[in-house]
C-alpha cells in the first residue's frame, strides 16, 4: 500500500501525517508512507486545498484532517 500525505508542512498537514501513521500501525499492514511537499507535485494530483491523502495513486481526501478511523475506513475500503 503506498500513502502520500500531500501539505507543505503546516499544522493540518502534519496532524494528517501523524493519523496515517497512527491508523497503519492500528491495522497493522506494510504501508510506504511518504510526505510530499512539493507544491508542482501536490498540484499534479489535483489538490487545491491542503492536507491531501493519496491512497495507491487516487486523491482519497484533500482540505481536511480526517480522524484516525476515517482513515482506517478509507484504507480497508
């Protein structure tokens, strides 16, 4: 599973961070976590609105912080 935490590092965006790490560890599976920073790359995957979470490829949330069983949700979806 590959996750990307797309933000240029504020507040939101690390909040975001921490809860993927929080909900991979909880459901206890083998996750490439990466955090983008990069403002031409965030805008390739279409964000207009920082935090975004990309799942395997696919914008899955963006200008938000969903909570740690949001993202479980998302991830076993």
């Amino acid at each position: 599973m590959e996750l990307k935490v797309l933000g240029p590092g504020c507040a939101n965006c690390k909040k975001l961070e921490a809860n993927v790490f929080e909900a991979v560890a909880r459901m206890n599976v083998d996750a490439d976590i990466q955090k983008i920073e990069d403002i031409q790359e965030i805008i390739g995957y279409g964000i207009l609105s920082t935090p975004g979470l990309v799942v395997n490829g696919k914008v899955k949330v963006s200008g938000r912080v969903p909570s740690v069983s949001e993202i479980i949700n998302i991830l076993n979806g």
